[in-house]
C-alpha cells in the first residue's frame, strides 16, 4: 500500500482525506483499503522519511499536505521497476500499471517486461497444476467437489490468457 500512496503523492500533494477519496476514486479497482490502513501506512511514510508534511494553511481546515521527497520518488521507482514479487499478481500489475506514466520511456518498458514475465510464470503454474490434476484419481464421494474445483483452475488459466491478450493488444508484447 505504501508504493500506491507513493504513486497517488507523486500525482499531487494531497492529504490524507484527498488520499481517501483517491482511493475510492480509482484505486480501490484494484486495492481496496481502510482509511485506518491508509493513515498507518502514510504515517510511516513520513517515518521513514519517503514523504514530508506541509505545514496546515488557512482555509485548510487543517489538513496537511503531504508531498514525496527525492527518496520517497526513488523507493516509487525502484518498487516500479522490481519483479513482481507479490502474492496477489492482479493487484501487483494494476498497480504499476496505473501508474506506468510516472516513468520514462525505459523505465515503462522495463515494467511492462516484469508483468508480462510474471503473466507468464504465472500461467505456467496453473497449467502445470492443470497436468497434476489431470493426472490425480478422485474417490467417487468427491467427484462434484473436484469437478468444481476444477472449474475454478480453468478459471484462472482462462483469466491468464486473456490478460496476455489484453497486454499484447495494449502494451505491446
């Protein structure tokens, strides 16, 4: 969450209300946060000095503006043009992806080069699990349960393929 608000702070200064609306805006598409969560991981932020805090202004009503420092841009940076190494692939890609402007022209086909490698790690496992699974006897009590289960793992290769579609057509790998 912390590289989203990174992002979201390189965009605009905002504060935290603007980062909650910002988060119900258009990030919650692909990470969905509470605003306790959001408060704790900008809180850090600052803590580890990634991003400074303006002093309040009249007519604010008394919110602080939060802006990104030069180490805050370098962690966003650097955090972009990793391997994805998240769990969760979907929300690792959508969010670079949404962000992907932010980078030169290098660094945006460096980000696109980690996604579509982990797409395509990815689907190898799934279909490596698929041969497994094809290969496993299932007692006759189980067989409803393994046949949706099943559905679930066709799901999810379905689901890969046509994200590499969808990257080929719009990113062009």
């Amino acid at each position: 969450m912390a590289n989203v608000i990174l992002g979201l702070l390189l965009l605009s200064p905002m504060s935290l209300y603007d980062l909650l609306r910002a988060f119900g805006a258009g990030v919650s598409l692909f990470y969905s946060a509470s605003s306790g969560s959001i408060k704790r991981a900008l809180d850090d932020l600052v803590a580890r000095g990634l991003v400074e805090v303006d002093e309040v202004r009249p007519g604010t009503r008394g919110r602080k503006a939060h802006r990104v420092n030069d180490a805050g841009r370098q962690a966003f940076e650097t955090w972009m043009r990793s391997e994805l190494t998240e769990p969760d692939s979907e929300r690792a890609i959508l969010s670079r992806l949404y962000f992907l402007g932010l980078l030169d022209a290098a660094g945006r086909q460096q980000v696109v080069e980690n996604i579509h490698r982990r797409t395509r790690a990815d689907l190898a496992r799934l279909e490596e699990l698929r041969r497994h699974v094809d290969g496993a006897e299932v007692p006759e009590d189980l067989a409803e349960v393994a046949r949706f289960q099943r559905l679930v793992l066709e799901w999810g290769i379905a689901s890969h393929h046509s994200a590499r579609e969808w990257m080929d057509e719009h990113l062009g790998l």
